[in-house]
C-alpha cells in the first residue's frame, strides 16, 4: 500500500468511504474491447454483441438485477475475484443506495478467439440525486473488457475506472490530478483541488489508498477527514512494490455537501 505523506495537519473525524461506487463497476461490465493483429471496429460487431449491450444496459436502468445476471455465465470469472455470486449482491447493495442509476455502453473494438468474442467498451453511468437519499449523485466512467461465449459474459476485466460521488445541496467541485498506471515502487503525487474560492467555509478531506479486494466491494472503509489549511489535498504517494491494482480515493467536505472520487491506477511491474 502506498505510504501518504501528508502536506496537511488538522482536527479529525470519521465519515465512511463508499466501495459502493465501486460496485457499479461490475454491473458496466459490459465496455470492452480487445486488440490483436487489428481488431475489428464497433460498427462490424456481430448483431448478437450489439444486442447483448443494448439488454444489459436495458436491465441496468431498471435496476433489474435478476436480468442483467441472466447475461452472465454461471462460471462466470472476474478480474478482480469476484464470483457471480458476489457481484450479484454487490449490485443489490448498489441499486438500494442509488435507484435512479442510468447505465450507457459503447462498444470500442471487438475480436473473435475460437468460439469466444473478446469485447472492449466504455460504460457511463449517472446517477440523478433523489430527496429521498440525502441528495446522493453519482458520475462513473468504466473500460472494460469481456469475454462472451454462447451469448453470455464468461468474464470481465476493468482496465480503468473513475467515480465521483456527491451529496448535499452543494457539493465540492473538485479536479484531481493521479496517473493511471504507476511501476512498482514508483514515487507519485496526488492533487485534489476544490474548484470554487472557500470563502469563510471549513474544507474537510481525506485521501484514501486501497488495493483492490472482492470484499472491498460490500464492506466501507472508515476515513478520518482533516481540517483543510489550503482548497484541497496534496499528497506524495509511492505505489506498492507488487503489481496489482489500487483504488486511490479523493473525501472533500464543506458545509452544504460532500464529492468523493475514486480512481483505479494499475500497477506494473519494474
């Protein structure tokens, strides 16, 4: 796990970090594409692929989790070991927290291997915030890549992702500055810079490093929030020394909401 070492000193509190923003991530499982010799482009898809997304997406919007999991093999395998079981309840705990997520997939490049289809695509998701969760929101890009046989996804990995979670009236916009992939050992900087002059508003934050883990998935992470000096978090980070994936997270509080945001960074090896 990266050793932060904070630019920032403050008062502390507790607030709990959301995996479920994460979540989603498996529901997109649907962006993928692929690169061999020359993969195909989306428009030569075969029809099955096209309408297999369109569905997903279809079942995703209606928060119908018992249909989207039709599309999914009963063997199915996940990048970052999740079973078809757990990605199921993970989607169950997701659509409580947001019902109104609104799922959108495109298909980037495709290729076939044998009787298999290996797909990349790009999910959007937005979730519109309610009254009656608090105001929640949420905006997530997620590339993945899927391996589709007989129709359904055998397996999914995400090559990338980033979610921005809201709530409150008035929410911190905030611009992040976080590579995507780091080598093992590498030394990095992480910058989350709140947009909008504070004026005479307190900024709370904290920045959160974790690998990613299946249990990550359903179970939160307590976060102790520090008392901003500046209009944001600057840290100096060093990435772990084995490769894998983490997922590095931006809190900002003021005092009329609250942005979170959670990037995906691979990490290669030397």
């Amino acid at each position: 796990m990266p050793n932060f070492n904070t630019l920032i000193r403050a008062r502390k509190s507790r607030v709990a970090s959301s995996p479920w923003v994460i979540l989603f991530i498996l529901s997109l499982g649907l962006t993928t594409g692929w690169k061999s010799a020359q993969a195909n482009v989306p428009k030569n898809a075969p029809p099955e692929v096209k309408t297999l997304l369109t569905q997903i997406d279809a079942a995703a919007n209606r928060a119908d989790v018992k249909g989207v999991m039709n599309f999914y093999s009963p063997n199915f395998a996940h990048g970052d070991g999740l079973s078809r079981s757990s990605m199921k309840k993970a989607l169950t705990s997701l659509w409580k927290r947001y019902p109104r997520l609104r799922y959108n997939t495109k298909l980037k490049s495709w290729k076939t291997q044998g009787n298999t289809i290996i797909a990349d695509t790009v999910t959007n998701i937005v979730g519109l915030p309610s009254a009656n969760n608090k105001k929640l929101g949420m905006n997530a890009t997620i590339k993945s890549r899927q391996r589709i046989v007989n129709g359904k996804i055998a397996r999914q990995d995400i090559l990338s992702e980033r979610t921005e979670l809201t709530s409150g009236v008035n929410p911190p916009k905030v611009d992040i500055n976080l590579p995507e992939q780091l080598k093992a050992g590498q030394r990095y900087y992480f910058d989350a810079i709140v947009k909008q002059p504070l004026g005479d508003d307190f900024l709370l934050g904290a920045a959160l490093d974790e690998a990613v883990k299946p249990n990550k998935y359903l179970k939160p992470t307590p976060v102790n929030l520090e008392l901003l000096s500046a209009g944001g978090i600057f840290k100096v980070g060093r990435a772990p020394n084995l490769p894998g994936n983490q997922w590095i997270s931006a809190v900002l509080v003021r005092g009329n909401g609250m942005t979170m945001i959670t990037q995906r960074v691979r990490v290669v090896g030397r």
